[in-house]
C-alpha cells in the first residue's frame, strides 16, 4: 500500500486528542480512547455506523479474553492480600537475611506478592509492613520503601495477568507461557538492580532521602484490622502464587515433547491456558488461603467481591484500546503503519519501547500507553518476524517510563511515604525510569540470543 498522508495525519491527530482529552481536560481515559478512536474511524474514511459496529467488535474481543485474565488475576491477588497470606510470604523473606540484606529480601517478596494483583492494591497492603520493618530495624523508611515498590513495579510492567502485559500478549498473539518466561527472565535481574542497587544509589547521593520517619501515615493507621484467623502457611501461598505461571510454563515446554492431538497434549494445552489456569489458582486458594484457615464461604464471596472493584476500570480501558486496534484495521491505518515500517531503520523493539514511553510521559497512565502502542504497533509483528513475546516486554517496558506528576502512582507513593515533590522525583520517577530503560536493555541482549 502506498503511503497515503491523510491516513497518517487522522491516526497522529486521534493520539494528539486523546492525550489532550486527559491531560488538559482531564477525562477519563475511557472516554478519551472511545473519543480518540471514534475520530480516527470517521477521519480516515468510515461512515459512523461502520466506526460504532468495528469499535463494538475490537472491545469485545480483548474482554473475551484480556478481561477474564484480569479479572481473575485480581480474585487470586484479593485472596492473598485479605487471607494474610502476603503478610506471611514478606515476613518469611525478610527472616531470612541480615538487616543488610533487607532491601533486597523485600523487593523480592513485593514482585511475588505482586505477581497476581494490580500494583495500586498490593501497594497500600504492604506500606504498613514497611513502616513496621523500618521501625523495628531502626532502619531509613526509604531503604524499604523504594525496595518494595521496585518489586511490585517490576511485576506490574512485565508479567501475566497485570493489565498491560496481558492486553500486549493478546494483541501480538504472543504465547502466554513464553512471555512469562521471558519476563521471569528479565526481572530476576531488574529486581536486583532495582532493589539494593539502585537503592543504595539514591540513599547514597540524596541525603534528605535519608530520614528516619517510623509513624504510619493516617491512611494507614485507619486500615480495618483483619479478623483473627489461623494464618496461611509459607508453602501453600507460595504454591497459591506460582500455580499460573508454571501451569502456562509447563505448557509451552511440553508443546514439542508430546503427541500434538493426544489427550495429554489437550490437558496440557487447557490447564496452560491463561484463564483456566488462574481459574485453577483461584479454586485452590478458596480452600488453602480461605476454608483451610476457617473463613466461610460467605466471608470468602464479600473479599472477591471486594477486590474485584479497582480492576473495573482497568478492564474498561484495556476494552477500549481493543477498539482503539480494531479501528487501526477497519481503517487500514495498520497497514499503512506496517508497510512504511519495513523501511524504517530501527528493530520494531526499540520503536514499540519509544512509542510506548512517549505516550506514557504525556498521559502519566501506564496501561492507556500499552492500549495505544500495542494497536499501533501490532502490524509490525506480522511482517518483520520479531520475537512476538519480546515485543510484549518491550512495549510494557516502554508504559513504565518517567512517572511524574500526571500518574497517580507518583502521589500514591509520594502520600504514603510523606515525601516532598522533590524527593518524589528523586526516588519514585528515577525508580521507574530506571526499570524502563533496564528492561528495554534487556529485552535487546535477550533477543540477541533467542530471537
């Protein structure tokens, strides 16, 4: 297809509105993404019924899919958090070392607490143990705190089921126990760079980081105590957690072992299955996080019920940018995109990484980022023969760039900690922009060997 301009123009306008839609005027990104996606259908040549009907068809399709990968994703993390069994996992790192070893024990305890729930959440859970290990180490609130939103930022950008890297698989048609894989990979060395590394870093050369502050801010101190309940053992939250990720692991490397159309090959490939597997994982906690440690069913239906409120948002957005991709085809804007592409000087990696961190710095929303890439993106996939599974890491890497005063992640973290705008920037946005660009390095040494 040959370059047509009116074409590119619509799509660079309909990025330009939405960004505009929610920086300036502050809408939410719902709406701005069915704004800026209507605009782009109508622009490029679709009449209005034909922009409503490919909209109704690209939303359907990433919620039958992304949506209960999500949605289930969010029950396993409310079982673990609400049952204590994140408590439980924390603690039995952090026993493990000396005081000297806690920023890098806690970091990993945050990205396996982090693994199944959607970081907002899992962070409010956990600020109170920080301020709990500060206090009872005598240790800076910093030198725990950066620790343990290094690891829950790891595994929202990287791994299944959180928002972006979920809507990013489903969109290149990535495998799931791949990109898994991979993202285990990848943060095993992001998590220790990013935890005592980059820790010691900015306690290093920041001073006023350095305080000593052990009061529990009031959000905090007003969290409702949990019933007393027999508490979850170590081993059964650990499994509670890792159950998914070996089920879709398991998966893919079984898939060249056994007969393609056997029976255990089609076992295989069901409990592999991103859903079915978070199903299975869900079920399993009901008994072990839940029945097993004397809550009824009943208090078990009002903690789902609980945690799945903050991920309807998510969902809502993630069904959005699946219209945003379907009016990118409907319009034949992707091919356009694909075809000028393969003359493009650059690995469709790094453009999927620039392309996601861009709109992250002017929206501040890490999951509209991935939306908005990955449709753009996704074209690219099909005829550059790129590592499909290291695009989705690339592009997710790409969303966590540069949180600033326009993400809610830069005052949840500022807020909680008690910290001035200035030591905000100095310690959360260098933490993120840190991880981004690691993972792009990464992602880019990975795929000089596997891809």
């Amino acid at each position: 297809m040959h370059f047509d301009l009116s074409q590119f123009i619509a799509l660079i306008s309909a990025i330009a509105i939405l960004i505009i839609l929610i920086t300036k005027f502050k809408f939410h990104p719902f709406l701005a993404l069915i704004i800026s996606a209507g605009f782009l259908g109508v622009a490029a040549g679709l009449t209005p019924t034909q922009t409503i009907k490919s909209f109704e068809k690209g939303f359907g399709g990433v919620l039958g899919s992304t949506g209960l990968v999500v949605g289930l994703g969010t029950m396993l993390g409310g079982l673990l958090l609400e049952s204590g069994g994140a408590d439980k996992i924390a603690t039995t790192f952090i026993r493990l070392g000396s005081v000297r070893l806690i920023p890098l024990t806690i970091c990993i305890a945050a990205l396996i607490i982090g693994l199944p729930h959607l970081f907002d959440v899992s962070f409010v859970m956990l600020v109170p143990l920080v301020y709990a290990i500060a206090r009872s180490t005598r240790s800076q609130l910093m030198r725990i705190g950066i620790p343990m939103a290094a690891g829950l930022y790891v595994a929202h950008g990287l791994l299944l089921p959180h928002p972006a890297p979920t809507l990013a698989m489903t969109t290149y048609g990535a495998d799931a126990g791949k990109s898994m894989f991979y993202g285990l990979l990848l943060a095993v060395p992001m998590v220790l760079l990013s935890g005592p590394v980059f820790t010691w870093f900015v306690m290093k050369y920041f001073p006023d980081l350095r305080r000593q502050d052990f009061s529990v801010s009031q959000e905090d101190s007003s969290q409702p105590k949990k019933e007393a309940k027999r508490s979850p053992s170590f081993t059964l939250a650990m499994l509670t957690i890792l159950l998914p990720p070996i089920l879709m692991m398991c998966r893919t490397l079984a898939k060249n072992l056994v007969e393609p159309h056997s029976m255990f090959a089609e076992l295989l490939n069901t409990i592999g299955d991103p859903i079915v597997s978070l199903l299975i994982a869900v079920l399993f906690a009901l008994y072990a996080l839940g029945v097993r440690c004397g809550y009824t069913m009943q208090q078990l239906q009002k903690m789902l019920g609980k945690c799945l409120g903050p991920c309807a948002a998510i969902i809502l957005i993630l069904g959005a940018g699946g219209g945003l991709k379907e009016m990118l085809l409907a319009t034949h804007v992707s091919t356009l995109i694909a075809d000028s592409a393969m003359h493009w000087n650059i690995s469709p990696l790094v453009l999927a990484w620039l392309v996601a961190a861009l709109i992250r710095i002017a929206i501040g929303s890490a999951t509209v980022a991935v939306v908005t890439t990955a449709g753009i993106v996704a074209p690219l996939a099909a005829h550059s023969g790129v590592n499909l599974e290291l695009l989705v890491l690339a592009t997710s890497t790409g969303g966590l760039m540069l949180s600033h005063v326009n993400d809610s992640g830069f005052w949840l973290f500022k807020e909680y900690f008690q910290l001035t705008v200035a030591e905000t920037l100095k310690s959360w946005t260098l933490l993120v922009s840190f991880l981004s660009i690691l993972g792009l390095i990464f992602v880019l040494m990975l795929n000089a060997i596997v891809g």
